[in-house]
C-alpha cells in the first residue's frame, strides 16, 4: 500500500478513538446529571467508535501495514446545556466523514482499490451518524429544553443501537 494512504489509516485509528473519548466525556456529563437515557446513548456511541478504531487496525494488519498508535487527545470543555453536546457531537461527526473521504480520495488518486472498498461501509456509516446527530438535534428541540424527561425516558427505551 502506498505510505500516503495507509499513513492516513493509521491517523484514522486514533480519530477513531479521540471520537471514543469524546462520547465518553458526553456520557459523563449526562449520568452527572441523571439523564441516564441520554448518558445511556453516548455510552453506546462511545463503544461503537472503539469497534470504528478495530476496524481499521484490522485492516491495517490484513494488508501487512504496521499501526502505530499516538496519543488521543481530549479538549474537555464546560458545557453549557444539553443542545451545546448534541451540536458538539453533530459537528466531530462531520469531521469524521470529511476525514474518511480524505482518505478515500487518495486512495483512488493512488489505485487502492482494497482500501476504497474497505472505505464504503465507513461511508455509509457516516451517514447514518450524521443523520441520527441531527434528528437527536430536531428532537430535542422538540422537546425543549426544559422537558427533557420523556425524551430521556424515551432514549432509555430505545433498543435499536443495542
Ligand atoms: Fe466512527
Ligand atoms: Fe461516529
């Protein structure tokens, strides 16, 4: 594989993970707060991006690449209320989908074709994390921010990202 791409893999690895801390810092707000269905969601997210990072490291090592691992960075920041989170974690998953498709526009530049295939499934699953940051977004909003028990109590619920 070429260094430029399977450099960029390995990058993913650790954005991966930096997207793991980042929904484990948002679980920790919320179960500060007894939204236990919210702090429940972000659990969920948090476990699932450390999948995302096994993924790549998986492929890594199925093409013979090294991984090295660097250290993940948190800038952990004082939220000011729920829907400042909901933004936050709407705004890293966009940077999540602009960086897979960095990594898929070099790997085509470079006639990678195992990556770019390996790419698709983070490609659509970017949608769908975009999609699901938004309606959170939109439900929220619904709900306003002084009537958060029953969406709480909604996401608690919630059985499909089980
Ligand atoms: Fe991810
Ligand atoms: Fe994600």
């Amino acid at each position: 594989m070429k260094k430029e791409v399977a450099d960029l893999l390995r990058v993913q690895v650790n954005k991966e993970l930096q997207s793991a801390y980042i929904y484990l810092d948002f679980y920790n707000y919320f179960a500060a707060r007894s939204l236990t269905g919210f702090a429940k969601w972000y659990k969920q997210q948090s476990e699932e991006e450390v999948q995302h990072a096994w993924g790549f490291i998986n492929f890594l090592h199925d093409m013979d690449e090294t991984v090295t691992l660097t250290s993940v960075e948190l800038d952990p920041k004082p939220y000011k209320d729920p829907l400042e989170i909901l933004k936050a974690g709407l705004a890293h998953e966009q940077f999540i989908s602009d960086s897979i498709r960095g990594i898929y526009k070099e790997a085509a530049a470079n006639d990678e074709y195992e990556v770019q295939s390996f790419l698709k499934g983070f490609i659509d699953e970017q949608v769908e994390e975009e999609k699901n940051a938004k309606n959170f977004i939109r439900k929220y909003n619904l709900a306003g921010p002084d009537n958060l028990y029953d969406l709480d109590e909604g996401l608690l619920a919630n059985k499909d990202h089980e």
